[in-house]
C-alpha cells in the first residue's frame, strides 16, 4: 500500500491549497478553549499579580528591571520557597507547622557550630536536613501520640525550638566558621551565572511536583485533606503519612537553612524568625487551599516571588521595614479570602450545572 495516500498529504502545508471547512471550524473551536484553559488555570491569576507588581514597581524605579536586581529578587524567595514547597503538602492535609521558622534557624545554627568545631562545611548538605527532619519527626511523634493537630504541637515547639537555639548561642553569632572553604565559595555563589539556591529551587520543585500530583504518596496526601475519616475507611494510614509530611517538612528546613547559611555566611539566634508567615503566605497565596485536599508547588513558588516582590519595593519605595509584616499579614488575608470566595463561586456553579 502506498504511504502516500494523497498527493496533497506530501507537500508542506504552503502548498496545500485552502483547508477544508471542517477544520478550520475546528481550529475556531480549539482557540478559544486553550485560551480559557489557560485563563482558567489556578496559578495564571496569581502569575499576574506578580508581573503587574514588578512591573510596577519598575515602572517607578528602572533599575529594579535590571537582571541583576531581578536575579537577586529570585534568589531572596529561594529560601523561603523550599520551605514553602513542604508547607504545600502539610496544608493540603489541612494541618499547619508554625515551627518551620525555628527548624530553619537552629538547623543552621547547629550545621554553623560543628563547621566551627571542625566538621567539614560540605557535610552541611547532609547534616542540615537531617536535624531539620529530626525536628519534624518530633512534631509528628507528639500530634499522632496525643491526637493534637499540629498548628497546636507547632505553637509550642515554635517557643521551644527558638529557645533552644538563643540559649545555646547565648543569644550570639557563632563564631569561627571557616569561610573560606570551597562550601562557602560554591554553594553560597552562582554557577554559570545562577545562584546556587535558585538551582536548588528549581530542582525541589519539579521533583516535589512530580510527587505531589503523580505518585500515590502525594494521592494519600490530597485524599486525607478531602476527608480523612473516607481516608481511614479506604485504608490509608493517616498518621504514617502525617510523620512522613512533617519529616520532608523539616528536611526541607534544614536545607533551606543550610543554603542561607552558605550564602549569608553566618548564623544567630534569631535567623528564620518570622519566615513561618511567609512561607504561609506563600503556600496559600500558590493556590494551596486552607480547606485541604489540593495544593500547587508552582504556586508555592510563585507566591514566594510576590513576597518578595512585595519586600523589594517596600525598599524601592523608602518604607520602613516595620511595615513588610503588615503588607505581608494583609496579603494573606486577601488570598485567603479571595480563595473562599472562588471556591464558594465554583460549588455554586457547579450545584446549577448538576441541577
């Protein structure tokens, strides 16, 4: 049989002459639906918001346009989006951690003193995240032994992780890091022009992804944010996977801890207060509902750029730094409330549909 059934199928398309009417009244249909597709995508309004404000903020001062300048915008929510990342998970089973501040912190602090007491810095790397997910395994072993829901755990461990790490540096910057090893030069610069936190960011993320919405691991999640007791009822041991958000939760702390570390070059007590908002805002300002059961890692990451997008001009605009937790506070009562309101808008819409 000829491979060829017509002779016109062979010639480019330039050459085809006018296309049927069929198809060009598929082609009308087609437009329209990948336009509302995309319109319709949870991250493209958020996405928006954070074009208009840098282009705002550039529209004002050109210089916050530059590469550099944009470079250093992504590289500031890095630390914050990896973090933000896990929180996707944690609050997609309609749980908050509001001790992934102090884990950030005293993961640093602690990979900071053994670097000072001779551990060779690069082992940070291993050391950071794993104390990150000890810390996370403590908040779980408490909330599954009690039954206590973990922004309850998290409240206390907030107060005690901190406490922790001020009475260990005696409220003091840990002294003695060798800084001028390889770690500090590598991880703590850019490779090929791009830091190496932003290349973290991008790494976590598509494989926090892929987990998220393609492996049953992330299923379990979604399904226990949906309703957990149906959860129960099908099988899905809840505590288990509890433990397990809260490990990677804390994992991601630690490396996100590690990797400031590096870049700032030095470690106190109070590193990492206030990030547990932030990394809030960021999750649910991503398209994670507070509700449960879904979740962006995207988002997250998207919503980490707002931030400190938002940050950025506070500074561009000569506004006290006092005021970055008001604007940040009010922006995450905005997306919350705007996340009630279209969730509440599409059950409506889709109740007249089925009626």
């Amino acid at each position: 049989m000829n491979p060829v059934s017509n002779v016109s199928d062979a010639l480019p398309r330039t050459d085809r002459g006018p296309r049927s009417i069929p198809a060009l009244a598929r082609d009308r249909r087609r437009s329209p639906h990948t336009m509302r597709r995309i319109l319709g995508h949870e991250q493209f309004g958020i996405l928006v918001v954070l074009v208009v404000l840098v282009g705002l903020i550039g529209g004002f001062h050109p210089n916050f346009l530059t590469a550099d300048s944009l470079l250093g915008l992504v590289r500031s929510s890095a630390f914050v989006a990896i973090v933000a990342f896990g929180m996707v998970f944690l609050i997609a089973m309609r749980e908050l951690d509001l001790s992934v501040g102090a884990i950030f912190g005293l993961s640093a602090l602690v990979s900071a003193q053994l670097m000072a007491d001779g551990m060779p810095p690069w082992l940070g790397l291993i050391v950071g995240p794993v104390f990150g997910a000890l810390l996370g395994a403590v908040n779980a072993v408490v909330s599954n032994a009690f039954q206590i829901p973990v922004i309850i755990v998290t409240l206390g461990t907030l107060t005690l992780f901190r406490g922790v790490a001020v009475v260990a540096t005696d409220s003091k910057a840990v002294q003695g890091i060798p800084l001028d090893d390889t770690f500090f030069q590598v991880v703590g610069n850019s490779v090929l022009g791009i830091p190496v936190s932003v290349i973290a960011v991008a790494i976590i993320g598509v494989a926090l992804t892929v987990v998220f919405t393609r492996t049953p691991f992330g299923a379990r999640v979604r399904a226990i944010g949906s309703n957990e007791s149906a959860a129960r009822f099908s099988g899905i041991r809840v505590n288990r996977t509890r433990m397990q958000v809260l490990v990677l939760v804390g994992a991601l702390c630690g490396l996100s801890g590690v990797l400031s570390l590096a870049y700032f070059q030095g470690a106190d007590a109070t590193i990492g207060t206030g990030l547990e908002l932030q990394v809030i805002a960021a999750a649910i300002i991503g398209g994670t509902a507070i509700s449960g059961g879904t979740g962006s890692v995207p988002g997250a990451l998207i919503g980490a750029l707002v931030i400190s997008a938002i940050s950025s001009g506070l500074v561009y605009f000569s506004i006290g730094p006092t005021w970055s937790g008001v604007v940040t506070g009010g922006t995450v009562v905005v997306a919350v409330s705007a996340d009630g309101y279209l969730r509440r808008r599409r059950a409506k819409q889709l109740a007249r549909s089925e009626g």
